[in-house]
C-alpha cells in the first residue's frame, strides 16, 4: 500500500498560511490540495519530479487555479528540466524517508511497551521489597526499636510483611 507522510503540525506551517492567504481559501483546503498532490507526485515519480506535468497540470489536480504558483511561491514546487519537481522531497517523501519514519514508528511503539508503569511508592512496595525507608524511630529512642517492632512497623506502614536475612528459608 503506497503512502505520504503527513507531519502533526502541517496545518499550522507558515507555508500552508502563505498558500491559503495567496489563493484566499482555508488552510484546511491548502492542506487538502498539498496532500493530494504530494500522492499524486508519490505514484508519478520516484524521485519529486514529473517531467511531463506543467503548472498548469498541477493547478487541475489540485483543483485551484494558482495552486502551483503558490507552491512554488514558498519553494514547495519548482519548475525543472520541462516538468515540475516537488521540494524537499528526499526529507519526506523517497523511499528513505519512509523507512525512517517506519523504523521511528516502531521504536516508539517499542518505549511505550517497555516503559515502566510509574505508580505511588505504597504500592510499589508492596510488588517490591525494595525502595522502602528504613525505621527511624523517634528522637531519644535510636536503640530503643528492636528487630520485630521494625517488622511490625513496616508491615503497619507499607501494607507487606518485609522480608529480612532472618526471615528467609534455608536453601
């Protein structure tokens, strides 16, 4: 199946506003246009050049008188060598490109199933018995809690039983 990339913020680009206010159409209508002429350009050409289409011919797919002297007007379309070439289309559109965003693609959706889960420090300690604070016991009283208070007040505070050298069954 043959794609175009389409960034988030394309709606927005300077160039999409410089193309609606020279044509006097939305900047959703630009973004329609540029869309259906970069995949009319994707299945045309390999490398963003058509050497038998004119201005003129971009305007029809388009479906805007002018569109193609907008395009060129914030270098999105240049006229080359009898037929028109598309700009930056190596950045966005060659087959490269693509396999790029593909392996970015992937790789995102590899961190986000890989990411660890944050939850709050209780429960946590009660999967793990890791990252717990120790006992400390109040001013004056240092050497007053024994092993088993420091138990008790683990398993009180932290909702588990921790499990210490003591605790452990013989191998």
């Amino acid at each position: 199946m043959a794609w175009i990339k389409c960034e988030h913020g394309l709606f927005e680009k300077a160039e999409v506003l410089a193309i609606g206010v020279a044509l006097n159409i939305p900047e959703n209508q630009a973004v329609g246009c540029c869309l259906k002429l970069w995949a009319w350009a994707d299945r045309e050409s390999t490398d963003g050049h058509i050497a038998w289409a004119t201005p003129s011919s971009v305007d029809r797919i388009a479906g805007v008188e002018g569109f193609a002297a907008a395009m060129a007007a914030v270098e999105w379309l240049t006229e080359e060598d009898g037929g028109v070439r598309f700009g930056n289309w190596d950045r966005h559109n060659s087959r490269s490109a693509k396999e790029r965003a593909l392996s970015q693609k992937r790789n995102e959706a590899h961190r986000d199933r890989n990411a660890p889960v944050t939850r709050p420090l209780g429960a946590r300690a009660k999967r793990r018995g890791d990252n717990i604070p120790p006992y400390i016991p109040p001013k004056g009283e240092e050497n007053k809690a024994t092993h088993e208070e420091n138990k008790a007040w683990c398993e009180r505070e932290w909702g588990h039983k921790r499990i210490t050298p003591d605790d452990q069954p013989d191998a």
